[in-house]
C-alpha cells in the first residue's frame, strides 16, 4: 500500500514539492535557530513568558 502511494506521488509530482517544501524550511534554520525574522526561537518565547508573570 505504501509502495503505492510513493508511486502515485512520484508520478504526480507531490514529492518534488515536499522535498522543495523541507529544503526551504531547512534554509531557514542553522544552529542557533531561526534565521528568518517571522519565526521565534525558544529563548524568545521563553522571555516573553517571563515578561508575562
């Protein structure tokens, strides 16, 4: 069944677009964390917490 479904996308094209759609996301993050400013790092989120108490 899985076979299948590999067969189906390869020939509808999805696994391009999912393999482009995780190149992307990968490209937006390294070691330190997000390198795009619409997304937040954990030590962002953890500060706005703080401020919230």
């Amino acid at each position: 069944m899985r076979i299948e479904m590999l067969m189906h996308a390869k020939q509808s094209g999805a696994v391009g677009l999912m393999n482009g759609m995780v190149e992307q996301c990968m490209g937006e993050y390294n070691l330190d964390g997000w390198t795009v400013p619409d997304l937040f790092n954990s030590d962002d989120v953890n500060a706005f917490m703080k401020r919230g108490r």
